[in-house]
C-alpha cells in the first residue's frame, strides 16, 4: 500500500516499516513521473483540493487522474492485452468521496457499475490506497437493495477466493479487510465487493 509521507511517524510508532521509492521513469524517450511518484503526489493533494477547490480539469488532483490513467493505457502489460481498459474517476462532477482507478477486461465487464475488473481505491482520508479485485457494486444495489446486494457480494467473493490463490503468492490477501474510511454507503459497498 502507499501511503501519504505525512503518515510515516504514526505508522513507524506502530511498528511498520516505511519505504520511500524513488525512481524516475520513462515514456516514450521523455521523462516522466513514475506512477509511485504520482499516486504520492495525488495522496497529497487531493483531500485539500476536495475541501478547497471547485471540480474540474483545471484542477491538478484531476489532471494526475488524466494522468494516472494515460500512462496505465500505454503500460506494456496493458498494451499487450487489447482487451483492457483503463478508467480513472476523482469523480463525477463533484469530488468523489473514495476515487479510482479500474482496469477492466472488456470480455468481462466494460463499466464498474458490474463485473469484475482490478480497481485502485484511494481511502476518503487519503493515508493510502489498495489494489484491490473487485465486483461492480452500482447494477446490483440498483436491482436488489443494499442489504441484498451485500449478501451477494460476499456470496461471489467467497466463491472466487479459492479460485485467486495465485494472488496470494503474489502478496495480496484474499478477503475483505480493507479500511477505505468512509462513513457507510458507497465506502461499504467497495469493502463488500473486494476479493
């Protein structure tokens, strides 16, 4: 997980060790931010611009999402896959309370409203973000109610655990234990749909 630098003592005073990475990337022959350098700028800028800016392009926290989500759609492991899309989102004219960004197989899904797809979701406070998989939340709370939703959503995520064991070779854990710091609503739904 990244996380915002202004959280490194706290997070040291808990007894977790904190690496910063610094590496300079490079896309096609011009230098440019690596996606750690951004997600770190975005960690820390986007919770004052939420308080203090209007929504819009013109606003540096939305154009690292423009960003974000170029260099993802011209990373070598999503060119060679021509069925992935990337879609970033600080939000839909309004800030977005827990921004993201998915990359979606488009065999599967082509919306995060349904399906299945990989998503980086950025906790309200902004002290981190998770690269989480994740079932579309939108289509089903629309169709059965939130309560019903949320049933159906552990109900998928049990079923596709055992089949996501490589993932956890990989480091990633295979439940449900992310804290996105939301208060309820759409901050729920995104912990219900993790796998």
């Amino acid at each position: 997980k990244i996380v915002n630098q202004t959280l490194r003592p706290a997070l040291q005073r808990l007894g977790y060790s904190v690496v910063t990475l610094e590496r300079k990337g490079e896309v096609a022959g011009l230098e440019s931010p690596t996606l750690v350098e951004q997600f770190t700028e975005l960690l820390d800028i986007y919770a004052a611009a939420r308080q203090s800016e209007r929504f819009g392009r013109h606003s540096r926290a939305c154009q690292i999402f423009g960003e974000i989500e170029g260099y993802l759609r011209t990373f070598q492991p999503v060119t060679a896959r021509p069925s992935l899309l990337v879609k970033a989102s600080p939000g839909r004219g309004n800030w977005a309370t827990i921004p993201w960004i998915a990359i979606m197989d488009a065999r599967v899904t082509k919306s995060t409203q349904e399906g299945l797809y990989a998503v980086y979701l950025f906790r309200e406070d902004m002290s981190g973000v998770y690269l989480t998989l994740a079932q579309g939340v939108t289509r089903l709370i629309k169709e059965h109610g939130r309560p019903a939703a949320h049933r159906r959503l552990a109900e998928v995520a049990q079923e596709l655990r055992p089949r996501s064991s490589r993932l956890k070779l990989k480091g990633f854990s295979l439940d449900s234990e992310i804290r996105l710091t939301g208060t309820g609503g759409l901050g729920e739904d995104y912990v219900r749909s993790c796998v």
